[in-house]
C-alpha cells in the first residue's frame, strides 16, 4: 500500500513538471509569435508596388519602422472583399500587430468591423472618410482625410500660369475625393485667368471608373485633337487613356495622389518628352508615418477616434512635386508655388471644398460633359 501511494505521488510530481515544461514552452512560443511585427498594413486589395495608395502608405511604414528598429510587415488580401481585408487583419493580429495601416476608401466597412472587434489594437485608415466608415471611429481608430481641392486648386493655378489655355479634367468615378479635386483644379485655373487677364476653356468629365479604356481614350483624344492642351487625369489607372491621347497630339497631362512624373518616363524613348508636367498630390507617406510617431510617442489620445482632415492648415499634406525633375513647367517657378500655398494657408486665398460646380469668372468657359 505504502508502495502504491509513493507512486502515485511520483507520477503526480511527473505530471506537475511536464505541466509546468509545457506552460513555459507555449509561453516561450507565444513570445515569438507576438514578436512577428509591431506595425502592419494591409493593401486594399492590389500591391505595395502599385505606384499609388498601398506603395506610398507601405513607403511610410517602412521609412519609420526603419528608423525606429521596429519589425513590420505588409499583408495582401487574397481576393478584393471585406472578408478578406478581415481575413488578413486577423493574420496581423495574430502575428502580433499592436498597430495596423489601411489605405484607401476599400477599407471603410472593414474597419469598422475590426475597430470593435480589436479594441486594443490601433487602426490607422488613411483616405477613408465619414461616408466610406459609415458610422463613429472608436477610440482605436484614426482616419485621415485629405484636401484634394486644395491639390486641385493649386495644379489649375499652375497650369493656367504656365501658358496653358485649354484645359482637361478627367475624373475616375464621381465620389467626393475626385469631385473635389476637379472642382479644386476649375477655382485654382480660374482664379489664375482672372489674374492673367486671359480667357480659358476647361473641358470636364468623369470616365465612371478607375481605369482607362478604348472609349475614354477615344474621348481624350477628341480633346486633344480640338485643342486641349493639358488634361489632369484624376483617377487611378485613368491615366493611360489621357497619355495615350495626349501623346498622339503631343499634348501633356497633370497626374494624381502621388508624383507620377516617373510614370511618363517610359514615353521619353518613343516620343522625345515626358508628357507629365506635375502631379497634384496627397502626402500619403508623410500622413502614415505622422500617425505611427503620435502612437509611438504615446499621443494616441490626440488622434484616436477622429477623422482628420489633413490640408494645408495642418500641414504640407497636399501640393505639387518640387523635385528638379519633377518640375516641368515652362515658365511657373517655385518661388511663385511657394508663394501661392502661403496664400491658401493664411487663408488669403479660399478654396471652397462643397461638392458642387464653382462659379467661375466670364472670362472662364467650363463644358460640363456626360
């Protein structure tokens, strides 16, 4: 009886001891797996080499985690859903993401899901709006809008103090974003004409979608071949139906969100220009790398929960290039840019963001087209 009553205790105490080995192992292994990455993002559906939102929001992650030794790590949903956006958050969580980056409007059902479902975790959404989240940000969540009419505003201003007299604005859909930059481009042109004493003409449409096609670049090429000099292609892969056209009348376009003066390198080769003379933009990186460094400085607190709207009063959050080989303007100097934004940010200069068709000087002829 003694004997099987100190056996009994032994395989207790063995039991105990393997318990306590396993409970360090899976500690130890739970360790690794939250050291995985500290700061994620997530693509909306396409890649971090898009040469838009996802490479440019990507460009900041990487810039700060860099510089501050923090792991990262991008994921891409496997298919253009909210389920996956989801899918490939909960793989970020997994991995241990104490703050996840969402570029773009695509993600405004998809965290507004997760900032409920993830109350610890941090969501930095950037471009997603009021109307793309559909209800309240938690305290874990952080929008950032942009002022596209003040980057639109100051491409048309341009443009038009450059000698151009025949505009173009094409626009992708005609969601908020794209309206308000077209309107933006049509106050900064005429407010340019005004000044010049110059009569204008602007031809204005939207393609109803985010690339380009036979049919829009048909259109653009009608533009062109009657005139227009410039168009500001306004909407994603729309572009290439602008250049498409502009290069067969040697005319030129004014790119979007990022500078895409790179993009018309590719032409030098065949037709001897780049037909990009600037690109109106939003400070993608410049947002997503000022909201990693609130979070990181413990200041959470002074974005969580807003959406905030990122324009020249908060900061040099939109405008053109002013790289050397980006400035492409024949006779505009960036001393007169220069001089222009300080006007907007004090305010000397209102550029209205109402969603509505600016009235315009007499001098300022816009055809508003299907």
């Amino acid at each position: 009886m003694k004997k099987k009553k100190t056996l009994i205790i032994a395989i207790a105490a063995i039991l105990v001891v393997a318990i306590a080995v396993a409970a360090v192992v899976f500690m130890k292994t739970a360790k690794k797996k939250e050291a995985v990455t500290e700061i994620a993002l997530v693509t909306d559906v396409g890649t971090i080499d898009d040469e838009s939102f996802n490479q440019a929001c990507w460009q900041g992650v990487e810039a700060y985690a860099t510089a501050n030794n923090l792991k990262y790590q991008y994921y891409q949903p496997a298919a253009d859903s909210d389920d996956e956006r989801l899918n490939s958050i909960d793989q970020a969580v997994s991995d241990g993401a104490k703050v996840i980056v969402l570029p773009g409007y695509l993600f405004g059902a998809t965290v507004a899901q997760a900032q409920q479902t993830y109350p610890d975790v941090k969501f930095i959404a950037i471009d997603v709006s009021a109307g793309d989240l559909g209800t309240d940000p938690l305290a874990n969540l952080y929008c950032a809008v942009f002022g596209e009419e003040q980057a639109g505003y100051v491409a048309g201003y341009a443009a038009v103090k450059d000698g151009y007299t025949k505009l173009g604005f094409l626009g992708g859909m005609a969601v908020p974003a794209v309206q308000r930059y077209g309107f933006g481009f049509v106050q900064g042109a005429n407010d340019a004409a005004v000044e010049l004493g110059t009569p204008i003409e602007i031809n204005y449409t939207y393609g109803g979608q985010f690339f380009g096609d036979a049919n829009i670049t048909a259109k653009m090429d009608a533009w062109y071949a009657g005139g227009t000099e410039i168009v500001f292609a306004c909407g994603g892969g729309i572009w290439t139906s602008a250049v498409e056209a502009a290069l067969a009348h040697e005319g030129f376009v004014i790119g979007v969100d990022v500078d895409q003066h790179y993009l018309g390198e590719a032409y030098v080769a065949d037709y001897g220009y780049n037909p990009f003379v600037t690109s109106a933009m939003k400070q993608l990186q410049n947002a997503t790398e000022n909201a990693l460094a609130k979070f990181y400085a413990g200041e959470w607190a002074t974005i969580g929960g807003k959406i905030e709207t990122l324009d020249l009063s908060a900061g040099d959050f939109v405008g053109l290039p002013t790289a050397e080989s980006s400035w492409c303007f024949k006779t505009f100097t960036v001393e007169e840019y220069n001089a222009m934004l300080e006007g907007i940010k004090s305010g000397a200069i209102a550029v209205s963001n109402a969603l509505e068709a600016p009235v315009t000087d007499a001098s300022v002829v816009v055809n508003y087209m299907e």
